[in-house]
C-alpha cells in the first residue's frame, strides 16, 4: 500500500514542481476589450542571447510547451480555434548575457485574442512604446528571468494596453530560433 500512495505522490509532486516554476501574468487591453493570460513558457535562444516568452489565456501543455522551447513559435489557433494569447521577443541584455533595464531597446510583441479576434504584431521602440520596470536575470540554458514590461499604444484607433510580468525558468535546451540581438 505504501508503494502505491509513493508512487502517486512522486508524479504528483514533479507536475507540481513543474508548473510552479514559471510565474506569469499579462493583463491589459486588445482593441479596447480587457484580456488575462496567467499561463506561460519561455524560449531561449542564446546564440543571440535572445528570449521568448509566451503568455497563454488557456493552460500549456507540456507537448506544447516542449514544442515552444524547441522553436520559439506556437500557432495563434488551437483545435480551429483563436487563442488569447502574447509572445513576447526580445534581448533582455541587449545582446550580453546579464540582464539590463537600459539594455531593451526594442521588443517584438505579437497579441492574439480569441473575442474579439484581434491578431497584431509590432516591433516596438523604448520609451514611446514600453517601459521596462524591472528585469533581473541571466540569459542562458537553466537560468532564472524576471521581470515587468509595460506598454500601450492604439492600432485602427483602438487601445491596446499591457502589463507583463513574469519569473521563469529558461529551458536547459536552446531553441533553434529567436530575436537577433546585434551580436
């Protein structure tokens, strides 16, 4: 009996272990209609010392998770339908592996929101697009990132607003794409 409840509990804490390794949290507008995306993966891709970050309304799964941190891409749609989600592409140390406010010059930002469907994509310039408030971390396999990026601006004459946060663990794997960083 006590092997059985053993052999429960491990799996059980691993999937919790895993899914408490990343915080994220983007909320704001698209098109003037508030969203919240509590779920997220991120992709490193160090030979840029570039990351991806994908914030998901809906829950990851570890296939798609695996696929993002492989790629630095998901699909907008899932099973046909829209997904409300952000990826978020950028040099956290402007091209150096240590993180650095100052360093994020630019960010490439893609929103997608199942209702009502809006799908944009910016490259954005600091400070008029986004501000960084705070980034802490290394850009490299198995490290730590965190931090805040907020930001607005109007499209088609309609809001978009955003306040991202975020902790995560960077993959130990290298994705095979992401942000050129002028290295």
């Amino acid at each position: 009996m006590a092997r059985r409840v053993l052999a429960v509990a491990v799996p059980a804490l691993f999937a919790a272990t895993a899914c408490a390794q990343n915080k994220c949290t983007a909320t704001g507008m698209m098109a003037g209609e508030s969203f919240a995306a509590n779920n997220c993966a991120a992709a490193v891709y160090p030979k840029q010392n570039s990351v991806t970050l994908w914030f998901s309304e809906t829950p990851i799964t570890p296939r798609e998770q695996e696929a993002f941190q492989a790629s630095a891409y998901v699909e907008s749609t899932k099973a046909g339908k829209d997904r409300t989600m952000l990826l978020l592409e950028f040099c956290p140390g402007g091209g150096e592996v240590a993180s650095s406010a100052d360093a994020i010059k630019t960010i490439d930002l893609s929103l997608n929101n199942a209702k009502p469907e809006v799908d944009e994509q910016w490259s954005l310039d600091a400070p008029a697009d986004f501000k960084v408030e705070a980034i802490t971390g290394d850009v490299k396999p198995g490290a730590r990132l965190s931090g805040r990026i907020t930001g607005a601006r109007k499209s088609a004459g309609k809001p978009f607003a955003w306040d991202l946060v975020f902790d995560v663990a960077l993959p130990a794997k290298a994705a095979g794409a992401g942000a050129s960083c002028g290295k």
